[in-house]
C-alpha cells in the first residue's frame, strides 16, 4: 500500500487557515468539502491543472498549530518533486497566502480584529471564471449542484480542467450537468483556454491594471458587470462591487430602507457606502455580508455543508 505524503507550508505570522478558508462561498463548492468537526478541507486535484501527468490525488489541509503555524497536507500517495511543488502553488493561490493586507487592515480595523482579508479562491483562473458562470442567475442550491455534476462527470473528482471540458459538447454538457445555458458559455470559455486564447499568466500577472483586465473579462462571453467584479477580485483588483439581488437585499436590510420598484436606483447608494474603502470596495462590502451570514449562522467554520452550508437563498435571509 502506498505511503502517504505530509508536507507543510509556511505561511506569515497573522495567517489564520480557517478564516483563510471560510471566507467566501467557493469553499461549500466541489471539489472542496469543508470538514467543520476537524477544521480541515478536503479537495482532489488533478495534475494535470498544473501541465503534470499522473493520477489523480486526495488531500487533506489544516493548520494544527492555529494562527500563524505550517499548514498541514496530507496527500494519500506519494509525490514526486514536481507535484509537490504544484500542490504548493495551488495551495498558495488558494488561500492567498503570500497577499499584503496591510493597508485593507488600515482602512478596516474591524476587519483585521476579526483577521478577514484573504477570500478563498480556485487552484486556477480557469476554475474561478467556471464558478462565476455557475453563481449568476440563479439559486445557490443550482450553483452547488451544477459543482458537484461538473466534478463527478467532467472531471472525475477533480475540477475539470480546460482540456477536458473543450471536448464536450455544450448539448451534452447542459443535458448531464444542468448548466442550463451556461453550457455553451462554459464550453466556449474552456475552449479559448484550451487553445492558449486566454492566457492565466496575462491574467495574473502584477503588471495588468483594474481597466485593462475588466476589459478583457467583459469581452468573454458570458461575463458581465457582476461576473467582471467577482473575476477581478480573485485576481486580487477589489474595486468593483459585484453587484446584484442579494447586494440590494443586503443594502436594504442593513440601511432599513425599502426596495424600490426599480433595484437599479440603489446602485449609486451601494457604490457610495463602500466608496471610503477604495481601492477595497468589495472587500469592505463582502466583510459587512458575510459579517452578516455569520450572525444569522455562526462563524463560516462552523457551517456544515449540506445543511448551513446550501442554506443561502434570498427567501431565507430577508
């Protein structure tokens, strides 16, 4: 039988695992299952996310010496080198481990007494543009649905990467997936990543401004407004708000205002609630909604997935 692989990460002083973890949604949504009772997270990847071959692998990642200790991985096989090193990036980009929240923390001292800063995001662009295409128009519930149908039939138990999902057809893909007609939206986007017409690394790179990079999220088919923000704030640019129903549910029931026929006449007001944040304005926004979400349900690392965890719908957080 063999040997599995324990590896830690270093990670800076004021890094807390599952505030790291627990921050954003994407967390409830395959591959990764959020073990409450252990605080740890499970997730399978694929090597071949990372141009690796080889089998598919099973970790499991924790921090057991609390705030500021190694992250703990254990892997059910041995790794070789390169795989090591590619669990490593992924996991780093992850849990945004080497971000600098010095100045959000200025800004928001509240957030940083609560050590909220880092939003859980995808081993990849790739899986974060197919999450965003997942969460628009429609319930949570979907959402995770349509996760979990990508991973089991797609990707095998693991996310699928762009080379897999370009050889399906959007038909096919929306008759065993129930993306609806994302399908074609998906499929698409996987093919122009598969043939190197969307590059990560364009993408990713420090160099790219706000402008330039919503510009080119907003050109892909799919992505408007509210996915732009959402992509741009897993590239680490939070100056757009993501805004739409539940941004309008959240602003009412916090300001006690009513909802105005026309939800488009809050957008200014929204926009200047947060303006005093930049160049952090989701941030700002996302700390007060999910701030919000745990005073209904207890701290995000307590949720249990398929209970809390799909309980996210508008009919029950009014």
């Amino acid at each position: 039988m063999p040997r599995p692989t324990l590896m830690r990460i270093a990670v800076p002083k004021d890094f807390d695992f599952v505030r790291a973890v627990c921050s954003y949604g994407y967390f409830l949504l395959a591959p990764n299952l959020w073990r409450p009772e252990t605080l740890s997270l499970l997730r399978v990847f694929d090597p071949a996310e990372g141009g690796l071959e080889g089998e598919r692998l099973s970790t499991e990642i924790d921090q057991p010496g609390g705030r500021g200790a190694p992250v703990r991985v254990r892997c059910d096989r041995p790794l070789a080198a390169a795989e090591r090193a590619f669990v490593r990036r992924a996991l780093a980009r992850m849990l945004r481990v080497e971000d600098d929240l010095a100045r959000w923390r200025r800004l928001n001292p509240a957030a940083k007494r609560r050590g909220f800063g880092r939003l859980f995001r995808s081993p990849t662009l790739f899986e974060d543009m197919v999450k965003t295409i997942t969460s628009c128009n429609v319930g949570w519930t979907s959402t995770i649905r349509m996760n979990e149908l990508l991973v089991e039939l797609v990707g095998e138990g693991a996310f699928p990467t762009a080379e897999r999902l370009a050889r399906w057809t959007p038909a096919r893909l929306q008759k065993r997936c129930r993306v609806g007609y994302r399908a074609k939206r998906i499929i698409g986007l996987a093919r122009r990543f598969d043939r190197g017409e969307v590059d990560p690394v364009w993408f990713e790179s420090p160099q790219r401004s706000t402008d330039e990079l919503r510009e080119a999220i907003l050109a892909l088919d799919g992505f408007g407004p509210y996915a732009a923000a959402n992509v741009l704030q897993t590239l680490g640019h939070y100056d757009h708000l993501p805004i739409d129903t539940e941004t309008y549910r959240h602003y009412c029931h916090m300001t006690g205002r009513s909802r105005p026929a026309n939800d488009k006449e809050l957008d200014p007001l929204i926009e200047a609630r947060y303006a005093r944040f930049g160049p952090y304005p989701f941030l700002a926004y996302w700390f007060e909604l999910w701030r919000d979400y745990e005073r209904r349900h207890g701290d995000a690392w307590t949720w249990e997935p398929r209970t809390t965890g799909r309980s996210f719908t508008a009919s029950k957080l009014k």
